[in-house]
C-alpha cells in the first residue's frame, strides 16, 4: 500500500484531472474503485489515516452480500476472522437475563449467511489493495479540506496541504462526521440525537478459550448484543463479537442521552464488562486495542442528499445505515459505492455529469435493498424514542415475571399463575401495551 508524504501534484502531476476522485478507503470507497477501475475509469482514492482500516471502526461484523459479487472468490484471501454461526439477542437487568440465540447449520455452510467477524485494519487495507489491482490508484495520509467548485458543479478537490486534484466526479465516502458534506450543503449539521457513540475493545484470548466459552469450533463464531440494563437502560446495545484469538466487546447509545444522564461512553462499557455473564465471557482478557466511533443514525426520512453536479455521497457519509435489529452497514456502504461506481460509468459515456445525470444514483439507490430497508424501518427510531417502556419497562417485567414463575417453591402453581397475572396488571397498562404493539408494525421487524 503506497502511503504518501509528498505533495500531490509532484506524485500525480499538476494538470492532471481524474474520472474520479474518491474520499476514503473504507468498504464504500473501495467498492466504487473497484467498480469504476473494472470499468475502464481512471480513479484516485484519497484516505485520511496512515493506511486504509487505520482511522475506522465497526462492531466487527461484516456483510458480504455484496462482496461476493465484486470478488466471488474473496474467501480465498480476505482477512477474515470467523463466519457467524450464533446469534444471541438478550436483554440484562441487574441480576436478571434473558436471551434469545440462533444457531443454524445453514450458516455453517458457504455463502456462511453472508456474515463474518473481521477486524477493519487489516480488512480494510486488503479490500483497498484489490482496489489497486484492479487499477485504481490509492494514496493514503491525505486529508482532503474542501471541496474545488465552479458554476455550482464540484469539479475536484483541495487538500489540507493546498493541493488540488480535479475529477469529473467526486465519491465523498468520508465517513459518520463528514465536514466536507455539511459545508457543501450536502446534510444538515450533526446534531448528538442522530449519532450513536461507540467505544470498543479488542481484548486477546487464546483460540480454545473463545471456542470453549462462545460453544463454537474452528472458523465457527459467535455474536451476542445486549439492550436494557446492559447500557444502563439507555437507547443503544452492548456487544461481543468472536474474532480467531480475540474478542471484540463493546457498547452503542445515543450522544443526546449519554449527555442528559452525564453518561461517558467508557463507565457504560466498564458496567457491561463487570456483568457476571460478560465478565466470564472475557475473564483473562489482554487488552489489545481501544477506540471509538460515530454512527450517523439519521434514518431514511432525514437522509443527506446524495448527489449533485459532480458529486455523489455514500457510505456512513450518505448516513446508509439500517438502525433496526440488523445493524447493518457495511453491505450498504458497499451497495452505495457499486451504485455511485455505475453511475459514473454511465455519465462519462454521456460526457454529462450534471446533476440531473447523476440523478441516476438515486435510482438505482431506490431500487437497490439499501433505500428499500431503510425505508421499511423509518419509524424504527421514532418508535425506540417515544416507546421506551419496550427496551425497559416491558423487558424488566417479563424477566421478572419469569423468574417468580420458574422459582421453585412449596406455593402451588395454579397460585403462582394468578400472582404472575396480578403483577403483570398491576404494572403494566394493558391498553397502552396493545395500542404499542399495533403502532410497533413496520417499525420494529
């Protein structure tokens, strides 16, 4: 990977201008150099951090769906770490759990349900190097500052060392926090109610550990998340994703509450990790590597525009990133990159790169399953907002209720029944629940 130090026009040469110019390495960034390099376009990718994956975070699953098509043979080379074989959902409220798993032999088979655990340093660095091989050409330390405009159409760049780099197009993939898009008017400003905040670690254990605790084998893994009491009651999920000899474990809530509850994002995470199901999980733990990340959860009813003369949007900075319980991102930031990608194609074979051409991103968007989801879970995040007796109040009783009723005493059952009952109305508004529940359809599933 070329990591470059010197000015940009001494490595590319001042009058030279690109097809494309594209604003990040990550899965969005590499997707549509791919995309376009396989097309015959010529295209520069700009990456911030020292080297693509150096500067981005993510739980640590990966989607391939979209993948397998740009490289159907990536198995054989990607950095992956483990397919997903268990899925566990559950809800923790002081010394009360309840979990729901999945475990199919389906995922234990190619295409293993299109989903890996990977770590982005080295994922992200080996999907910018095919990137390369397929000939595009990418430049790693350079910080991208504004964007070059004339008569309304953005026509190139300029870097934070006063470099300038001019395209036909420019794929801004810069990611959650992306100045570049609020200052070309692109999204409105970020606000904390629209980003969730997520700490994570990378804690080491030896493979039969993780194999042992996470019932898994081999390549096999496991994903565990966890809402309520796990973060403190607040809107967001804790998680534990296997990797061969690690673990990433980590937590997700909205900046606007961490803010009202004076909640830091490290003392939600040291909560989870002293939970005695969690602290078993990780017992023995060597601490590898810590960061954080901004997940932009604007949802389908406040996304940024996605193009312009000269200017496409996608990934993280397009906000493309489904909030339900799929938690997915990293296929749709690759969906965008391959939309943005075709597009450009098709725009340079009509020499036209207006707006109105590249209009045709947003159709394929619309008919892609990126905006189609996003779309089906609009309310998604409203409902979580205005419902929040269905990620505590509901949870909290239901465990409750459980537990009175699997605890074993001389009292007889049919006893045991009316007191569980009596409970449940006495603190659960049964109006309210059902008027819920009908308003949860198409919000939450």
């Amino acid at each position: 990977m070329l990591c470059v130090l010197v000015p940009l026009q001494q490595s590319l040469g001042m009058e030279e201008k690109f097809d494309c110019i594209i604003i990040g390495a990550g899965p969005a960034g590499s997707a549509a150099a791919i995309t376009l390099a396989q097309g015959g376009a010529d295209v520069v990718v700009l990456e911030k951090g020292e080297s693509p994956g150096s500067k981005n975070l993510f739980g640590g699953i990966l989607f391939t769906t979209v993948l397998n098509k740009l490289i159907p043979n990536f198995l054989e080379s990607a950095p992956i770490e483990r397919h997903i074989l268990r899925r566990k959902f559950g809800f923790i409220f002081g010394e009360n759990e309840t979990t729901l798993e999945l475990r199919s032999e389906k995922f234990n088979c190619p295409p293993f349900n299109n989903t890996f655990t990977v770590l982005r340093s080295q994922f992200d660095k080996w999907f910018a190097a095919e990137a390369e091989k397929a000939g595009a050409q990418m430049f790693s330390g350079i910080t991208v500052d504004n964007f070059i405009e004339k008569n309304g159409a953005t026509v190139g760049i300029k870097s934070k060392g006063g470099d300038e780099l001019f395209a036909d197009v420019v794929i801004n993939t810069e990611g959650a926090n992306s100045l570049l898009a609020e200052r070309a008017g692109m999204r409105k400003l970020m606000t904390p109610h629209n980003r969730v905040l997520t700490v994570k670690e990378i804690l080491k254990l030896p493979k039969e550990t993780i194999e042992d605790r996470f019932s898994v084998e081999r390549d096999e893994g496991a994903s565990v998340e966890y809402y309520g009491g796990a973060v403190k009651g607040m809107k967001g999920s804790a998680f534990i994703y296997t990797n061969k000899e690690s673990i990433s474990i980590g937590i997700g809530c909205t900046m606007d509450e961490m803010i009202e509850k004076n909640s830091g994002p490290n003392g939600i995470l040291e909560h989870f990790k002293e939970l005695p199901t969690i602290s078993n999980y990780i017992k023995g733990g060597e601490l590898l590597e810590y960061s954080t990340h901004m997940i932009p959860e604007d949802g389908y009813n406040n996304l940024p525009k996605l193009y312009k003369s000269g200017l496409l949007m996608a990934g993280d900075s397009a906000a493309l990133i489904n909030p339900s319980l799929y938690h997915e991102g990293t296929n749709l930031a690759m969906a965008s990159g391959v939309c943005a990608g075709k597009t450009i194609l098709e725009a340079k074979k009509r020499k036209d790169f207006s707006e109105k051409s590249l209009s045709q991103y947003q159709r394929k968007m619309e008919e892609s399953f990126v905006l189609k989801d996003m779309k089906h879970f609009r309310k998604f995040l409203s409902f979580i907002t205005n419902n929040r007796q269905f990620i505590d109040d509901y949870p909290k009783i239901f465990m409750e209720m459980l537990v009175d009723y699997f605890t074993i005493s001389e009292m007889p059952k049919k006893a045991v029944r009316k007191a569980i009952i009596k409970k449940f109305l006495k603190n659960v508004n049964l109006l309210r629940l059902l008027y819920g529940m009908w308003r949860s359809k198409g919000a939450l599933v």
